[in-house]
C-alpha cells in the first residue's frame, strides 16, 4: 500500500477544489487541517472533509509535526511570504498560480528551495487531462512534425459579482486580471507543448468591468522553434468556452471537451494529415494509458515524486516561464512595442510587472 501523505490546506476559496481531489485519493493523502481567515469556514470545511483541525493562524499548521504538505491557495499578493515559511518549516510546498507577483521572487524561491528539505510543486493541473497527455505521447513518438501555428482562446465570464470579493480585480492584491488569473494555466500549455516563447507582442483592454486590471487580451506570440501562436482571451462571453488548437506538419489536434475549466481533458479531436499518418497515430494511441486527470492528476504525481523519487510533474523552471510569459505580455501592453525573452535581471519589470499605467483600455 502506497504511503499516506499529510497535507494541510491554506485558503478555502479555490483551496476546496483542491481538498475534494485529495479527498478522492484517500490511499495516497490524509486531510490533517485547514485554515482560513474567515473563522466559520475553516471550521466548516474541515468537517466536511474529515480534517482534525481548522485554523485561521497560518503559524499554527507551519508548527505541526505530523504533515507532509502545505498546500497554499490563498490571493496571489500572499504566495511568497506563505511559500518561504512554509519551506523553511520542512514541509513540501504546493502553490497554486501565479506562484509568485515577479521573476525576481521566483528566482529567490528557486534559490530557497535548493537549500531545504522539502520541494516546491507550482500547480498546472490542466496539463494532466487525457486529451494534451494523447498529444505529448505522439509528440514524443515523432508523430506530430514541427509546430506551424498554434491557437488558444480562453472566453469566460466574469460579472460584476465576482469581483466583490475585495481582493480581486486590484493590481496589488490579485497582481494581474485575465492573462494572470483565468488564462494562465491555458498558456502554459503553449510552452508545455511547443518549447520555449521568444517574442510577444500584447494588446490588453479593461471592458467587461470597472476594475484596475485587464479582462480582453489579444497577444501574438513567435515560438523559439520558429512556430507562431496567439492568444485571445475575455471574461465577457455569454457562453464560456477554453479552445486550444495545434497544427502540426504531420497532424492538427483541437480541445473538444465541454467543461471550460477542464480543456486539457478527453475528448480531443486528433486528425493526420493524410491516412498514413491517421494510421500511425491510431496505432500508436493504442498503447496510450489514460490516469487521473487535473487536480487529481497532479496530486497523483506529486506523490509519486515525494514517495517514489518520480519525477517532479512541474517543475519551478516550468512556472517561471509562465510568469515570464506574463511579464512580457505586460511589458508590451505598457510600452506598445514586441518583447523579445528571455527576460533577465536587467529587465524594468523583473522586479514586478504591475504598469505604470494601472488601467487597460
């Protein structure tokens, strides 16, 4: 039998996503606390989910002796100083996106992280739905060729309500709108797929609501390996809609599931560019072996990688070139010009990427 892992959850919004995976890995991982600053919640929670203690006091889990994780999903302007007690503490560390507000504090993070015990594991969890697993399997058959163009639209809906929550919408809370925190794991998967970014070019716009950050964005992007992408996104969609679609030379994959939240997953729609290559690639997928997906998926691996040595299923070089990708997307917005990567410390924005003209459009 696999051994349990403890694991302690910080920020109960997003954060019961996350103890609802766990809880459906009940061989792998034991619900030991929750904590957030609203006192009835935690406390709430916790007895839905079993967990022997609920906490508004985030030095009261870091304190605990008998955990494995800290798992933190708390507003984003919290993650660095949250992240750093917690790995000083010994524990393993997950943190949900955007892992930190800058390149600069990611690359202290990775610092830290090389002199503690523990490992940090930024989340992505979109990477692991069957569907973009089929595509990574054939691309590492050969199967796909080289990238031509990539398109991913992420279209969701954002009403006035949701931003009553009073941190978010606000640069310095939320640290970004809809590139950072609804369209972020999408374009990931860019990069997940394709390699590194090495140029961008943004056009951002305030439209949806009265708040400080983006929420409609249309970027251009050229690959390092020569392939271009764009990226369009808004949160003013009547029907909300996460579309990724990759053509390559040898065949064109296309996200075909129904839940926005979820694209990575099965179904995807699969066609060659003639039937040799349909035929190759059904007789590959038949030795594909489809395993949990999103949060689930993740959390599998994550113990995989702590128990077993496995590797780890995202790495921190992988989140910092999503908030590389991000800062560029801001940095051109700002300044109306193409941002070549990578972004190093001489950089205006390594420091943050927060504009100096806080409102889009």
């Amino acid at each position: 039998m696999s051994r349990q892992l403890s694991v302690a959850v910080v920020g109960l919004g997003v954060g019961k996503e996350h103890l609802a995976a766990y809880a459906r890995l009940p061989h792998l991982y034991r619900i030991k606390a929750v904590s957030d600053l609203n006192a009835e919640k935690a406390t709430a929670i916790a007895a839905e989910f079993g967990a022997p203690l609920a906490t508004t006091q985030f030095a009261e889990l870091v304190a605990m002796r008998d955990l494995d994780i800290v798992d933190i999903c708390t507003p984003p302007g919290t993650h660095r100083a949250l992240v750093e007690q917690a790995l000083r503490a010994g524990y393993h560390v997950v943190c949900e996106k955007p892992l930190v507000g800058s390149l600069k504090d990611a690359d202290a993070l990775i610092s830290i992280a090389r002199t503690v015990p523990g490992t940090l594991f930024p989340i992505f969890q979109y990477r692991f739905g069957n569907g973009l697993q089929k595509l990574k399997f054939l691309q590492a058959r050969g199967l796909t060729g080289q990238a031509y163009l990539s398109t991913i639209e992420t279209s969701w809906r954002r009403p006035a309500e949701y931003y009553a929550v009073p941190w978010r919408g606000k640069w310095a809370t939320e640290l970004g709108g809809c590139c950072l925190s609804q369209a972020i794991h999408a374009h990931d998967i860019l990069s997940f797929v394709n390699g590194p970014v090495k140029s961008v070019s943004a056009r951002l716009a305030t439209r949806v609501n009265a708040i400080e950050v983006e929420d409609c964005a249309a970027i251009a992007v050229e690959m390092a390996d020569g392939s271009v992408a764009t990226l369009a996104v808004t949160l003013g969609a009547a029907e909300e809609l996460s579309r990724l679609r990759f053509m390559f030379q040898k065949l064109t994959v296309e996200s075909r599931a129904i839940e926005p939240y979820k694209p990575g997953n099965d179904p995807w729609y699969i066609k060659g560019t003639n039937a040799e290559a349909d035929a190759q690639i059904a007789t590959a997928l038949r030795d594909f072996q489809p395993s949990a997906e999103s949060f689930e998926g993740q959390f599998t691996r994550i113990h995989a990688a702590i128990v077993d040595g496995a590797p780890t299923p995202v790495t921190l070089d992988d989140a910092r070139a999503s908030l590389q990708l991000i800062t560029a997307i801001y940095y051109s917005a700002e300044t109306g010009t193409v941002v070549t990567l990578p972004i190093g410390k001489d950089h205006p924005k390594y420091g943050g990427w927060v504009p100096e003209r806080r409102r889009f459009g």
